[in-house]
C-alpha cells in the first residue's frame, strides 16, 4: 500500500484541507461545539454547518471575528497558510489513491458550486424575461 504522509506545513492546504475542515478543526481544538460559535459569531446554528461543510461561505466580518475568536490567522482559514493549527497528532497518513479522491472530490465541489451559481442567474434571467414578455 503506498502512503503518502503530508508534511506538517501542508496538512491544511488547500490541496488537503478545505476552509470547512480548517475551520471544524479549529473549533474542536478550542474544545467548542458548534452551538457555541455559532451564538458568539452571530449566526444561526445551521449557517455554521453550511460553512462547516463547505456549502456555503462567511462574508468578510465573519471572517474576522472567526479568526480573532479560533485564534488563528484569517490568512490560515482561507488558504491554510500563517498562523494556524499544526499538523494533528493523531493523523494517519493518506494513501496515493485516499488522496487522489480527495482532489477530484474537492474540483468536483467547486465545479458543483460554480454551476450551482451559474443555474441561479440563469433562473432570474427567465424570470426576468417572462415577466417582460407578459
């Protein structure tokens, strides 16, 4: 079987880590559920689990206040970069093929998420294009 071990400083890359994984990870080493940021940060419980699982993104006050309350950097939650958490201890290492899947899973999101956009101004062009036609 071949493992690849990701070193410590990639561990929450973009290319391993999405801002959903970054940000659950860091709320969990603070030892806080997700009720709890939810209320500091000024959200709904079910906005915090979008974010979470990458469904959805904060808007830039936000982001703000998730970093200063994570303690870490807004450049780590975005990107994985800066001031952030390590490598986790207990981590195993990903084979060739866990980590290939990942990847495609992850291009697949974003591919999903784009189109996603691109169905809803699609949407509100019709609706705006029956209701200049009535």
């Amino acid at each position: 079987m071949d493992e690849t071990a990701i070193p410590d400083s990639d561990w929450y890359s973009n290319d391993n880590a999405t801002f959903g994984d970054r940000l659950a990870d860091a709320r969990q080493v603070l030892g806080m559920s997700q009720e709890d940021l939810a209320r500091r940060v000024g959200v709904k419980l079910t906005t915090l689990q979008k974010w979470e699982n990458d469904t959805a993104e904060p808007r830039a006050n936000r982001l703000s206040m998730l970093s200063g309350i994570l303690n870490v950097s807004l450049r780590w939650l975005l990107t994985g970069e800066g001031d952030g958490l390590s490598h986790p201890e207990d981590a195993t290492p990903m084979t060739a093929d866990v980590a290939s899947i990942l990847t495609e899973m992850r291009q697949m999101r974003g591919e999903l998420h784009n189109t996603s956009e691109r169905l809803g101004r699609l949407e509100k062009r019709l609706k705006a294009a029956l209701a200049a036609g009535s």
